[in-house]
C-alpha cells in the first residue's frame, strides 16, 4: 500500500512538472482588448 501511494505521487508530480514545462515551452496567447475609456485633458481649456 505504502509503495503504491508513493507511486501515484511520482506519477503526479511528473505530471506536474511536464505541465510546468509545457506552459513555459508553449505559453498562452496573451487577450488583447482595445480600451473604450476617455481619458479628460484639461489642458487645452481656457483659463486654465
């Protein structure tokens, strides 16, 4: 009992680490959005 559970730890942690090294070798694509916020510029109003 003792070595299978140890087994199936080995087992997780391999898979663990080839998806660790998988995100690193072939990152995900970044989402992109463009950004519908205005932004107010008081410096061109008179009197300022």
């Amino acid at each position: 009992m003792g070595r299978l559970l140890l087994l199936l730890f080995l087992l997780l942690l391999l898979a663990t680490g080839l998806g660790f090294l998988a995100l690193g070798a072939f990152p995900p694509e970044p989402r992109t959005a463009p950004v519908h916020k205005v932004i107010p510029n008081d410096r061109f109003i008179r009197g300022s």
